[in-house]
C-alpha cells in the first residue's frame, strides 16, 4: 500500500474554536482549490464554491448529524463485596449501534479538558462502567474487543430510555484536545442533517449555510444525499476506517448515474461521502446502484475511485488513513502540493478549520 503523507503539523495551526468564536461567519472560512489537470492551486474561500462548478454538476451530502457521543463514566469491579468503583474516571465514546442494546464503544482515560486512549499497554478497562453518575440508572459492559480492535470494544449498553435519546440528555460532542473549550452540539452539526447516527461530524460540509446551497441549486448543480453514520475517529491510532452504516438512495442514484453519463462532475463533500458512493458502485454494470447496509470499502490510490471526480474536505492529521482515499481522487502529486502549499499559507485544520476542494 502506498505510504501515507507524512508532515509536521504546528500547534498554532489547530482550529481550536469554531469560525463563529473567531468573529467569522460558517461559509468563511478559507478553501485551497487543487486541480488535478494541470496541478493548478488557487485560494479562495468557501463562500465562492458555486464559482467553482458548473451546472449539470452534482454534489452529494452526507446529512447524518451528530450525537452528543462522548459520557463520563465510573469503573466498576465485581469482588467478594460485590460492586465496587474502581477509582477510575472513565471518558465512554459511542461509535456505532449494532442493534437497540449493543454499541462499539470507546472507553478512554479522562485526561484535562479532555481524554485520552485507553492504550494497548495498559490494563484493560473495567468491564463494568456506569454511564453518566449514579443516579442516572444507566451501565456499559464490555463484552469483547470489536474486530480485534485494541480500543473499541462491543459494550452492551442499558439505558432507561434508547440510548440515542439518552445521549441527547446525557452526553456532549466528543472533543479532542486541541478544542479548548467545551461547545454546543448544534456547533457540530451540518446545516442539512435530516437524522442523528454520528459519533464524530462529518465535517467537510461544515462550511454549508443555506445560502450556499441556494446558490448552488440557483447555478443548476445539483444537490443530493447519502447518509453514512460515522464512528469515532481516535486521532491518535491512525487506523483504517471500521465498517459503517451507509445508506445510498435510488433518488442520488438517479441523479449520479446521469451526471457520470452526461460528462459532468461528481463532486464528494466529505471522505464519508466518497466512501458511500465508491461502495455503492457495481463494476459490472458500471454505475452506482442503490445502497442500504454496512461498508466495509477503504478507499486506497492502488483501488482508485470509480465514481467521484472531486472532492471537498477538511485538512487531515500527518499519515492519517484519510490521506490515501484523497491521494485516489486528487494524485500524489497534487496532494503534496496542496499540504506544502496549506501549511505555507497557514489554513487551519480539524473540524472548525478551513477546507479543501479537489477538482479534476
């Protein structure tokens, strides 16, 4: 597998505050234009997207939105006495839900303002955690390690009420520690998110007001959906991306398979999106078919991409697994000039940062 881009990333260029808590408004923040014909870099900011393509172009949203994924817990062991807490202040972070009553979770060590990896040197977890204080009647067990991960573990989760509805009281958007304070959950949703299934936000579309997409439309581009629920992210790991829940409908379908027949752009907003689109595709019949199930599909430069043209996103982490999905779209080429060029200019990353757009 091709190796992924390796950087120095500086602290100062960690977004650690939305574009609202820096007196901008969600469609202005910066946007680095890379195009793969002629290796051509521009910078703009997002507010010119329409600008940038052109109408029978079709651009495709992720509209999961964001839980309230991350709840403190409290370690308990069982002993001779019965219960006991452990001493351990837990961080649980809610990945994906299997079925009403089982979750891939991820408990982490409180650490500061935030939490940190549980570790695959350390002590296992307790495998009794109490979720959100005593009095709350809620409990994770930790049944096996998922897919032989080292920090995701298959937990079966008791609530009093499902556990979606039960985060949105109880829990908070997960947050790293280069976010230097606590923000509310609508600060972590997309304008367009029609249902809740996220641990992380599918950041990329961040930038999206309603005027953008007015815009857009207005020009002739056509705007559409997908959904695919993202799990937690756990930027310490630099792992591939674990089976998600995706669904592709007929109407985006219809709308793609066109454009593609048409000679226009299909443009990703989103690696969610690209990871969507791509396993949706049937290579017999060359064309995206409808979708509704797990994914299982890493995008890699060696796979390459059947169905997407271009793509906007955020600026990832040094050899984040990401990286190989957007060298398949962009090339190594472009790709290494828009980072060189990004941290040159000083363009701010993670999910409050600003964005990158990969055109053909």
């Amino acid at each position: 597998m091709t190796a992924t881009l390796a950087f120095t990333l500086p602290a100062r260029l960690e977004a650690s505050v939305p574009p609202e808590g820096r007196g901008l408004t969600r469609d202005s923040v910066r946007m680095l234009v890379g195009h793969r014909s002629g290796k051509l870099i521009e910078h703009s900011t997002f507010s010119m997207l329409p600008s940038f393509l052109e109408a029978g172009d079709v651009v495709v949203l992720n509209t999961s939105g964001t839980l309230a994924a991350a709840v403190n817990g409290s370690g308990f062991e069982t002993g001779a006495a019965g219960p006991a807490r452990t001493g351990t202040p837990l961080v649980v972070h809610f990945s994906a839900e299997l079925c009403p009553d089982l979750w891939v979770v991820e408990p982490r060590r409180a650490s500061g303002r935030s939490s940190e990896q549980w570790g695959a040197d350390d002590d296992e977890p307790p495998k009794r955690i109490v979720l959100g204080g005593a009095d709350t009647d809620a409990e994770a067990e930790l049944l096996e390690p998922y897919r032989g991960s080292t920090r995701l573990w298959v937990a079966r989760v008791q609530t009093p009420i499902p556990v979606a509805r039960w985060l949105a009281v109880h829990g908070r958007p997960i947050r790293y520690g280069y976010v230097e304070r606590p923000w509310p959950l609508s600060y972590y949703q997309n304008v367009y998110v029609t249902e809740p299934g996220s641990a992380e936000m599918p950041s990329a579309g961040r930038p999206f007001t309603p005027d953008i997409v007015t815009r857009l439309v207005a020009k002739g581009v056509g705007v559409t959906p997908i959904v695919l629920h993202t799990g937690v992210s756990s930027l310490e790991s630099h792992e591939c991306p674990y089976p998600e829940r995706a669904w592709v409908p007929e109407v985006t379908v219809e709308r793609v398979n066109l454009a593609k027949a048409s000679g226009r752009r299909v443009v990703a907003v989103g690696t969610t999106v690209v990871r969507a689109l791509e396993s949706a595709y049937d290579e017999r019949e060359a064309e995206v078919r409808p979708l509704d199930g797990w994914t299982e599909l890493v995008v890699t430069p060696e796979r390459g991409v059947h169905v997407v043209d271009g793509m906007l996103t955020g600026w990832h982490e040094p050899e984040a697994s990401h990286l190989l999905m957007l060298e398949a779209v962009a090339g190594r080429a472009l790709l290494e000039a828009s980072y060189k060029a990004a941290l040159a200019e000083g363009y701010l990353w993670h999910e409050f940062g600003d964005v990158h757009l990969v055109l053909p």
